[in-house]
C-alpha cells in the first residue's frame, strides 16, 4: 500500500514540476521546435559524445549485469528476489534524478551551450550538481534508516 501511496504522490509531484517547466520555457521561447542537423565540426560536439557514448553504454551495461547476476543466482532460494529489489532500490533514485531534476535543467544547458556562455553554463552546472546533491542526501539517508530498521 506504501508504495502504491509513494508512487502515485511521486507521479502527481513529477507533473507539477514539469507543468511549470514547462511554462518557464513557453514564456523563454524556448518551446520552438526546430529539427538541425548535428553540427559535428563545431567545437566541443565529438568531444561531447565521446563521453557520451560511453557513458550511455555503462548505464546499459548495469542492466545487463544485475540480469547476468540474477540468472546465476537464481538457482540459490531468494537470492534472485533480493537481487531483484537491490535493482529497483539503485534505479528508484536514479529516476528521481534524471526526471525530476535533469529533464528540467538540461534546456537550461542547452541555451548556454554556445563558447560565449561557457561561464554561465559552468555555473548552471553547479547549481545542478548541488541541487541533485541535496535530493540525493535525503533519500540515501532514508534508505540507510530503513535497512537499520530492516536488520
């Protein structure tokens, strides 16, 4: 019932964030679609997804190690179920991450991204790694309290 609860308040506080992101970026302009073709010669782009690109394939790659570690435990009895929930205990904050502070913050970034903004894109940036630090604390410090609480 508890995480029925959570999900469905964790849903509705998702859709006010981005209802008023949303809004913020109606008023900015910054709503206008405009399809470009990637500018692979500027400066900065291929270093850009030479990060990119790694990093997008470890993220995959931890899916497919927590299956790899669940089929060879599965032959031990509820080995595979603990594993299971240790996955979704390391995805839940991840997601809350990545949807509730990335997806608002990365049009921010992207408005910045020009070499005569570096400044102020460094400084969103660090607004953003504070903000995802002070989500981040909370929520570890739940989790640690409810193993405490579970041992």
């Amino acid at each position: 019932m508890a995480l029925a609860w959570g999900t469905t308040i964790g849903a509705f506080l998702q859709w006010i964030i981005q209802l008023g992101t949303a809004r913020v970026l109606r008023t900015g302009g910054m709503l206008k679609a405009r399809l470009q073709k990637l500018p692979w010669k500027v400066e900065g782009v291929p270093q850009l997804f030479s990060v990119l690109i790694p990093s997008t394939l470890a993220s995959g790659m931890l899916q497919v190690a927590t299956y790899t570690d669940m089929y060879f435990a599965s032959f031990l009895p509820s080995v595979a179920a603990a594993l299971g929930y240790a996955n979704l205990l390391v995805q839940a904050p991840l997601g809350v991450l990545s949807s509730a502070v990335l997806v608002p913050i990365l049009p921010a970034f992207a408005a910045l991204a020009r070499v005569e903004k570096w400044k102020e894109l460094a400084s969103q940036i660090r607004k953003g790694v504070l903000l995802s630090v002070g989500i981040t604390l909370p929520v570890m410090a739940t989790m640690v309290r409810l193993q405490e609480s579970g041992s």
